[in-house]
C-alpha cells in the first residue's frame, strides 16, 4: 500500500463526489460544506485506522520497538478510531439528507 492517508483522502474525495452527485439529483440541493468536510474526513480516517490496526497486527516485535507491548491498546485505538469515523460518516450522510429535503 502506497500512503494510507493519501488513499483515504482519494477515498473521501470519491465518496463525498457521489454523495454529492445523489443529492444534486435526487433533491436538486448540495449539502453544506461542513457536511461535505465531515465525509470526507471520516473516510479519511477508517482508512487510516484500517491501516494501523493491519500493520500493528501483522508486523512483528523487532519493527515495532517500544510498542511492541502495546500491541492490543494499539489496535483497540485503531478499532475504535475505524468505528467513530464510520459512525461519524453514517450519521452526518442522515443528517445531511434530512436539511436537504
């Protein structure tokens, strides 16, 4: 994987396109900008928790160094970060679509 935070963002972009997309063609309305920020950002972000909690799972001991210890607290903040930004993008695309109706 390239740079999880430059695909998370191309994730975002594309997610936040097409939301945009269907509710300029179903409610003739584009949502609000911090609507808009908010897809974005939380595509962002299970994207990058995604990728925490692989490396951290998956790279052993030595490459981990001081963290190696840590390993569950790391992929429970990993885990969690995936869950608020999933959370996060439901509620704001609900949120969104009621202002607009």
């Amino acid at each position: 994987m390239k740079s999880p935070n430059l695909i998370g963002l191309y994730v975002g972009l594309v997610v936040g396109a097409l939301f945009l997309a269907y509710s300029l063609v179903k409610y003739k309305k584009a949502p609000e900008y911090t609507d808009m920020a908010v897809i974005i950002l939380s595509c962002a972000g299970a994207i990058v928790g995604l990728d925490l909690g692989y490396v951290v799972v998956t790279i052993d001991d030595v490459g981990l160094g001081k963290l190696a210890e840590h390993r569950l607290p790391v992929v429970l903040g990993a885990l969690a970060v995936v869950w608020t930004a999933v959370t996060s993008l439901c509620r704001t695309c609900k949120q969104a679509i009621a202002s607009i109706k």
